[in-house]
C-alpha cells in the first residue's frame, strides 16, 4: 500500500508542470523588473492589476512562520510591486517580525535599503509598502510611539527622497506619473494625523480570509475570495486599489500547503487563483497578496496591465518571457492536444491584449519557422512536448497568382531539417514575390491534432510534401 501511494503521489500534477503557480525556490525563472515603464504616466493606480506578498519578509523557519522563499529583492525583481511589512517596535526601531517569531530583519537595511536600491536603479517603477505593528508581546523599551520612529525613518536623508508623500487633500488614488520611482505607504498603524493611506482608505480596499482551519477548507476559502474578485473585475466597489490576501494559515494548514496544495489531494490557492486569471475573461484584478507565487501567477498578473501599454514594442521583452511561463497553463483539455493548446492560448491573448491580430501555432517534433511580425514573438520552450508560437500580424494579403504552382517548385530545392528548410523557402519566395512580407513554418510528420494546430486568420498556403509540412502567408508590407 505505501508504495502504490508513493506511485500514486509521482502520477500527480505538479507546480511546474500545471502552470508554475508555486514556488519555493530562491529564484525564480522570471524577471520583470522595470515593467511598470511601459505604463503611461496618466493610468491611474486603481486601473492596474499588481502582484503583491503577504508577509513579504517571512522567507524562512518553515512551518506556519514563512509565506515567501524569495528575498524582498529577488521579488521586487519578479515582478512584485506590493509589499507587506510587520515590524515590532523595539528600541526605538524596527524589527520585523511574523507573530512571535523575529525574523532577523531591520526596517533600515533590510526593507527599506532594498525598495531604495531598486528604485533608484529602476525610477519607472513604484513600490506599495503595507506597514503595520507586529510581534509578541508588543512595544519593548521604547521611549517614542510607532508614528513616531516611522517618521524618524521617513526624514532619514538616505530614505526620505523616496517617499511619496501624500497632500491631505489629494484626491486618491493617485495616477502613476505621480509616484514613479516612489514608496508609498498604505499605514496599518495609528497617528494624529494621517502620513499615508490607511489600510482602509478610499483609495485602497483589502480583503481577506487567513483562516483556513484545515486542508480541507481551502477549495471554500478559494470560493470567497473568488467572489470579491468577481466583485472588483466589474467594479463594484468603485475606482479603488483592491486588495485581495490569498494567504492563509492555521495550525492544520500552513501558508506552503495553502498556497501550493499537498500532494495530489488538495489544489492550492495559488492553483486555483491563477486557473481563474488564465481562463478567464477579466478586465481588472486589482492587487492579489500572495504567499510562494509562481513565475506564471506572478507573470499572468503583470500581463493583465498590457492592454494599457504605450506601444507594443515596449512590451516585446516582458511578453517574451511571460509567454514561456503562462504556457505552462495551457493543457489542451478535454483533449490535451495541440488543438485545444490553441483555443486556450488564443481565448487568453485576446483578454490580455485584445486590439492586437494574433497569430498561433502550437506544434510537436521538429519544426522549423522564419516568421515576420509586427512587434511581438514569443516561443515557449517544450512543454509536454510542445512548443507554443505567437507573433502578432499587419494586414493578411492574398496569395498572389500562380504561388502554389511556383511554391511546389521552390519545394523540391529545399532539404534538411525543419529550420533549415523553413528558412531556405522563405527566402526563394521572397526573392520572386518581392512585393509582400512573407512569413513560412515548416513542421515534420506526424500531422493530426495531437501534434501540431495553427490559427491564422487570412490566406495562406498549406502542403504536406517528403514528409514535411510548408505553411505559407503573405502581408503588406509595412513603411
């Protein structure tokens, strides 16, 4: 019986392999780190997806202590622009803290130090900073209240250029061009007078449910949060930064297992959040705080926010690197095969970017492509044996009078693998039909649904020859 349940536990889904949603590695394979520059200064904060951490600095210890595997810098660097800070005033400072257990870090150096670093190097973006009073017993030898040592940190010359410091009467939420570059402070702790936005500001709404009393509770804690997040897609609750907590603990159920699932008898929140994102059609998610996230849960969040992009070009590298991930989700189910790769991936490019003319192929065995597009490509590396192409198109043409005659010639010239041959018809055809940009992938057999689909919408030219399959399409060229 044991070893049929260990065989059984090989057999199940994991992270990696079910869309990266999960993480508890030091590193994760994605990196965005300047993607709030290809925003336009005038989008309003409350109009932008995020991805944040609940209990950012809790990346150690285990148990129902740690909630993160990367350090503050690794996740800013991913991607992560919502940060959760407990900190326990002690000796007139800050130590952070997660419930009784001090993790080791200082306000100073560690937090604040890292979100200073990392703006200067990258000045497009910004950082939301939840500060709030944490650690057991409470205070300890301290002669000043909390605002008070907060604002000793604020005014140090080292930090104090960094903050942005929100006018009495600004109207919130403010506009990105405002606080780029800046940390701004959403205060989880009490002064005479306000010195950022309180936890629940007009301007930012959080919600959450940590409790989650055993495994068995996480698919009904999921069902909520998915509710509010329903709620904040067609703005329900007004033109607010929505915060939605995904975290959960409780002594049968810690934050790892929560978030990631245990085994192949529980879907994590992570697994479900990110199932939701991608199948989805969402216009808004607001701020998700989450605990271990994936490089495509964190991806999957950043490209919420690439509809508002300036130009498509702008996007080219954080879509080249987010598209290998979000794959991972892509299962083809009911029939897990190319086809159903297809539908899927192009159902969540037309969410995320819905005014750009997308093409797809999702292809087995080897293939080869030499593919003109108009500012966006992207090839996933093999994921249960595919590979996923997306490029975006100008304007399909025709296929000009007698090109299938000439291309069945070109054909019988070419030879070798897939690539090499791809590129060597790409070339003939535009050396006799000079007039349009011409785009060929070439697949080897086997053919069939299980191995390789496409969708490109106009003209093209498809023939199975030698064993070896040519697609052809034709655009305007472009000034």
């Amino acid at each position: 019986m044991i070893v049929l349940f260990l065989l059984l536990c090989l057999y199940c889904p994991f992270a990696d392999a079910a869309g990266r949603y999960f993480s508890r590695k030091e590193v994760l394979r994605t990196e965005h780190a300047d993607w709030m520059r290809w925003l336009p200064d005038e989008l309003n904060l409350s109009q932008i997806s995020m991805p944040g951490t609940h209990d950012t600095m809790a990346d150690k210890f285990g148990g129902n202590i740690q909630t993160q595997s990367l350090s503050l810098k690794n996740q800013l660097e991913a991607g992560v622009r919502v940060i959760d800070i407990r900190a326990r005033h002690v000796s007139d400072t800050f130590e952070i803290y997660h419930g009784i257990c001090n993790l080791g870090y200082s306000f100073g150096p560690d937090v604040l130090s890292v979100c200073v670093d990392f703006l200067r190097e990258h000045p497009f973006e910004t950082i939301i900073m939840k500060l709030g009073e944490s650690g057991v017993p409470g205070a300890y030898n301290t002669s000043r209240e909390y605002w008070e040592t907060f604002m000793s940190y604020r005014e140090d010359p080292a930090y104090s250029s960094y903050f942005w410091q929100k006018p009495s009467d600004w109207p919130p939420p403010p506009n990105l061009g405002e606080v780029r570059g800046k940390i701004i402070l959403i205060q989880k702790f009490s002064s005479p007078n306000p010195i950022g936005f309180s936890d629940f500001d007009l301007a930012f709404f959080p919600f959450g449910l940590w409790n989650v009393p055993t495994l068995f509770h996480i698919k009904s804690n999921w069902k909520k949060k998915r509710e509010f997040l329903e709620a904040v897609n067609v703005r329900v609750f007004g033109n607010r930064c929505n915060i939605t907590s995904l975290s959960g603990n409780s002594a049968l159920a810690h934050p790892n297992h929560i978030a990631g699932g245990f085994l192949c008898f529980f879907r994590g929140i992570n697994d479900y959040a990110l199932e939701y994102i991608f199948r989805g059609d969402h216009e808004y998610l607001g701020t998700l705080m989450m605990d271990f996230p994936g490089e495509g849960l964190i991806n999957a969040l950043i490209a919420m926010n690439m509809k508002h992009a300036t130009s498509s070009s702008a996007i080219a590298d954080d879509f080249s690197d987010m598209w290998n991930n979000i794959c991972y989700s892509a299962t083809g189910k009911p029939y897990n095969n190319g086809e159903g790769r297809v539908v899927q991936l192009t159902s969540y490019l037309k969410n995320i970017l819905p005014s750009e003319k997308w093409a797809l192929i999702v292809t087995k065995s080897d293939w080869g492509a030499d593919i003109v597009h108009s500012g966006l490509f992207a090839t996933s590396k093999p994921i249960e044996g595919y590979s996923h192409l997306a490029f975006t198109r100008n304007n399909p043409v025709s296929l000009p009078s007698g090109f299938a005659e000439a291309v069945e010639e070109m054909e019988k010239t070419v030879s070798g693998k897939a690539q090499k041959r791809a590129e060597r018809l790409a070339q003939l055809i535009r050396d006799q039909f000079p007039e349009y940009e011409w785009s060929v992938f070439v697949k080897k057999a086997p053919g069939g649904g299980a191995n390789w689909a496409f969708t490109l919408k106009g003209p093209y030219y498809k023939e199975w020859k030698d064993g070896f399959a040519y697609v052809v399409w034709a655009e305007n060229k472009v000034d």
